[in-house]
C-alpha cells in the first residue's frame, strides 16, 4: 500500500486517465484526478470505498497558471507530491497539405508543450518530497508514419524527447521520468470506430495480440512503474502496443 505517497494524473475524467487513476487509487495511492471540468472520474464512477483516495481539481493544461495552480493545491491537500501522469491530449487530424497551421499548434501545444510545462511546474514539489517519478503517456505513433496525422505523431515524438531530456537532467534531484507509449486502445470515445469493419479487421490483422486493448492495460503498466519505483529505470519509452510497432 502507498497510502502516504500522493500522484496527479492529467485529462483523468475519462478514458485512459480514468483508469490510470483508479488503479493507482486500488494500489492505494492518494490520486489528484485533474481535468478541465474539476469534477471527478466521468466513466466509470470511484467505488465507494475508493472515493477518499480521490482529490478532483480543476486544471487545463494548456493553461500554465491553472497547472500550476492545480497542482500546488493538490500537493497541499495530499501532504506532498510523489508523482505526475502527463495523460491530458487531443487528437486532430487532416491530410497534411490542407492542414491549418493553427491546429498543428493547438495539438502540439497540448500533447507535448503542455507535457513539458506541467512537469516543470511539478518539479519543486517532487524535489520538496524527495524525489518522485513522472510518467508521460506518449504514443507508438512517435515512431511511424501515419496519414493524415503529422501533428499527432510530431507531438508524440516530442513527448519522448521531453521525456529523455527530463530524465538526464532531473534525475541528481531523485526523479525518474518515463514515456508509456500505448497503441491502439479501446475507451468510450473511439469505441464505435475501432469495432466496426474495415477498422476492426484490419485491427485484427496489424496487432499481432489479435486486437485493440482496454484502458486497464495502460493503467497497470504505469500503475506498476509507481508501485515498483525502480530508481534506475528512467529517460525510457516502453511501448504497449501488442506488438504492432515492430510488426512485419
């Protein structure tokens, strides 16, 4: 149990965040559980017996004072801050000769600047607790081309650089950052898109596990990374994605 150590997780309403804090709250981690709304896990709903383990707090993340702001609250609340999920991003897309320069920007100012300022505005309280680990959710994405998705794949490769560049600088203050880089998985918002034909076929095909996974997937990967706090794992990107990135 790690009743006294206390993780913010980002964009925690829904989806992967969501479950990303529930698990840590199972483990027994006291967990911020920050989004736009400040209004707690959306799907699913805290257990009961979990629900003291939870602080919601109001935070965009591409709005460096409300981060900022979020966060010094929450490690207020929790006596400390011991960790940071970076999980917050959006999704646009458009063929790349069309593509506005504005939406670039918005995705990357949010899937990979946001990534670096939220961690930066961690960084004293981590230091004031000892240390800490900061997990960003990236993508295997960061390592193909996609059509349709320059903005989305550049920002994921940022996240990996942000992380390798974090983690050579930040660890003689004891804290380790890691990149989890999911593949294809399956939530409430993309659902309908990934089972149904052609989609899920070729799913089917490309994975070589058989198909996308569920969000406990993720979860449990960062979750253990926090419960295990292997000093010496840091500046990583571990891909989970069935197998898919390295598939031929």
């Amino acid at each position: 149990m790690h009743a006294s150590r206390a993780i913010a997780v980002t964009g925690a309403s829904r989806g992967i965040g969501a479950a990303i804090a529930l698990e840590l709250a199972r483990r027994g981690f006291k967990v911020g559980c920050l989004s736009r709304k400040g209004a707690g896990l959306e799907t699913p709903p805290v257990p009961a017996e979990l629900a003291s383990r939870f602080i919601n707090l109001g935070c965009d993340v591409t709005d460096e004072a409300s981060a900022r702001t979020a966060l010094a609250t929450f490690a207020v609340a929790a006596g400390g801050l011991h960790g940071l999920v970076n999980n917050a991003g959006i999704h646009l897309d458009g063929p790349s000769d069309r593509l506005q320069t504005q939406v670039f920007e918005t995705v990357l100012k949010t899937n990979a600047t946001a990534v670096f300022t939220t961690s930066r505005e961690a960084y004293p309280h981590l230091v004031r607790s000892g240390g800490g680990i900061i997990v960003n959710i990236g993508s295997f994405y960061d390592k193909i081309g996609v059509k349709r998705n320059v903005a989305y794949c550049a920002a994921k490769a940022a996240v990996g650089a942000i992380t390798r560049c974090l983690a050579v600088e930040w660890a003689g203050k004891g804290i380790s950052v890691v990149d989890v880089a999911p593949g294809y998985i399956e939530t409430d918002l993309n659902r309908n898109a990934l089972t149904k034909n052609p989609m899920k076929d070729f799913l089917a095909r490309r994975i070589p596990t058989g198909g996308p996974a569920a969000p406990d997937a993720i979860a449990r990967m960062v979750a253990a990374i926090f419960s295990e706090n292997v000093s010496f794992l840091t500046g990583e990107t571990i891909y989970v994605d069935g197998g898919q990135g390295i598939a031929h």
